[in-house]
C-alpha cells in the first residue's frame, strides 16, 4: 500500500467538505466503517482536518494509576500532548467508556498552543464547558468530570487504535464537523478530497435548485440535461 502525504490543496478542500459527503465517497470505494460513533463536537460550529496521531487506554488497576504517576515526564498521555505533531489531529481510544475524562482543559489547551488540529475521544473531557471555549475542535461523548487515572491505564502511543468502532491507523486523515468524525485512510485521502470537493459544489447546486421548487427525479442524481448545466453554474461556486 502506497501512502501519499495530504497535499496543502486538498487539505484546504476537506475543510470545505461535510463528513456525510466523504462518508458516501468511501462507501463508493468499499468502505462502511469511517464514521466515528457517539462522538459529538463540543462546539458545533467545528472544523477539524488533520493527520491522526493516536494514544490508546486500557482499563485502569489501583497499584498502577495514582496521582503519583504524573510527578514524572514519562507517563504516556502527558508525553502524547507533547509530542503530537502540528497540524495532527489527536485520537483518543477509550474504550467508548466515558465514565473517566481522557483529557482536560489543560492538556488540551497545551495542544492547541503547540498548532495541534482537533481531539478525539470516544470517552469523555473533564472541564468540557472551558474546552468547548478555547476554539481547537474537540470531540467525546460526553462530559466527565472524574481523573482518567480512575477508569484509564494510558499505554500505546501513535499504533493503530480503535475509536468509536472505527479502526484509526497512525497518519490517516482525520476530518470533523459539526455532525461529527470521519476517518479517510491516508493512502486515499488525496483523491477522495479531489472528488468529495467536487461533490459538495454539485450538492450546493442542488440545494439551490431544490429551493428554487425543482423536483429531485433527473437532479439528484443528475441526468444529462442536469449534468450539462451544473457545468454551466459550476464556475460561478466559491
């Protein structure tokens, strides 16, 4: 499998592109499984595009995860919030257990000063109100005020993970908005912006059209006669 780093373009097209989009453009390539589950944006105005850097939880065990564990630099969900690259976007397994946080209001805004893209759980943030104001994206199930040392052993860093049910390899691409996270594989990522892109300039020429009265048979999906003047109205979307 070849993998082609996301090019500044499509990068910039994704952030245009709704994740029910991409969603039907993976479906068309054969795959079902890219939409993260119960995993809702604190603010729902969110744009995420990043490449996934992962950290992966087990359950927690008592002579293990104590407050002690963090007087150190070697704990792994503290060295994952220094060491995640810019631009990436941090991907949390947690087993869709959200009675503990993942990550807090501290850890995450050190990821946002260091240029980090977005968050992800599939559990929980504690400080979720102060979270949702600090304008990175971020994405959980839902609030949790406990310490993850309560339910979470953090282990892995930057191996492929399971979030939500969706399996999420180190480097895929990760796009978010206000629906919710999509996973693209990255070998693919290029590509499926190009098209998704082009998909989402077709759906806003629907949505016009549609206001305008007309009738879904021979619009969505286009017939010839529709396909020829979304050519004409295609130069024209911004």
């Amino acid at each position: 499998m070849t993998s082609t780093a996301l090019t500044p373009e499509n990068r910039e097209k994704l952030k245009r592109v709704s994740t029910a989009t991409l969603t039907t453009a993976l479906f068309k390539r054969g795959f079902r499984n890219v939409f993260i589950q119960d995993v809702r944006p604190l603010d729902p105005k969110a744009r995420m595009v990043g490449e996934a850097y992962t950290l992966r939880y087990i359950p927690a065990r008592e002579d293990l995860d104590h407050l002690g564990v963090f007087a150190g630099t070697e704990h792994p969900q503290r060295v994952a919030v220094e060491a995640c690259p810019p631009g990436h976007v941090m991907v949390i397994d947690s087993r869709k257990d959200p009675r503990a946080a993942s990550a807090g209001c501290i850890l995450v805004t050190r990821l946002m000063q260091r240029g980090v893209a977005g968050i992800v759980t599939d559990g929980g943030f504690r400080d979720s109100p102060d979270i949702a104001a600090l304008g990175i994206p971020a994405y959980h199930n839902r609030p949790s005020a406990p310490t993850n040392l309560i339910q979470h052993h953090a282990l892995d860093l930057n191996a492929p993970i399971g979030c939500g049910d969706v399996p999420v390899y180190p480097g895929d691409i990760i796009v978010g908005d206000g629906e919710g996270v999509c996973v693209i594989p990255a070998h693919l990522a290029n590509e499926v912006a190009a098209e998704a892109y082009e998909q989402t300039a077709y759906e806003d020429f629907v949505e016009e059209k549609v206001c305008e009265g007309r009738g879904i048979f021979g619009l969505y999906p286009a017939n010839d006669e529709t396909k020829a003047e979304f050519a004409r109205w295609r130069p024209g979307w911004k």
